[in-house]
C-alpha cells in the first residue's frame, strides 16, 4: 500500500492517508500510455478513412470535369460541322 511508504518515512498515519487519497484523485483521469496508443491508432484510422474518401470524390471530380470538356468538344465540333455546311 502506498501510504505505507510514507508511514515508514516518517509521515503520520491520517496524513499519509489522506496525501495518497489526493494524489490518487489528481491521477484518475489521466491517460495512459496505452491510452495515448489506442487514440493514435483511432485516428490514424480515421485520416486513412478521410484520405480514401477524399480521393474517391477527388477522382469522381475529375471524371465529371473530363465529361463535361469532351461534350464540348463534341458541340464545339457540331457547330464547326453546321458552319462548314452552311459556307
């Protein structure tokens, strides 16, 4: 127990009580190193899901965008064609 320490050091018995009694209560919520591990791999978790969707929309932007250029292309060379007949 650690309050026994404190009694063999010297420290009366209510003190050495009530000192391990406060620092158990400053300590309890404090997070392990185990604690910090698990939150880490949590959110190394959760940037990898981010990237993926990220990217995914990314490409889907890109496609869109690739659509939209080569219809205007294929307008662009409509009209070229309707102009060319027209002369």
């Amino acid at each position: 127990m650690p309050a026994r320490k404190l009694r063999d050091n010297g420290v009366p018995e209510p003190q050495a009580e009530a000192t391990v009694e406060v620092v158990r209560d400053a300590t309890s919520d404090l997070a392990t190193k185990a604690d910090l591990s698990a939150l880490e791999a949590r959110m190394e978790a959760r940037l990898d899901l981010l990237e993926a969707r990220m990217e995914a929309r990314m490409l889907s932007a890109m496609n869109r965008a690739i659509g939209l250029v080569i219809a205007a292309m294929g307008v662009i060379a409509a009209i070229a064609l309707a102009i060319a007949e027209l002369t």
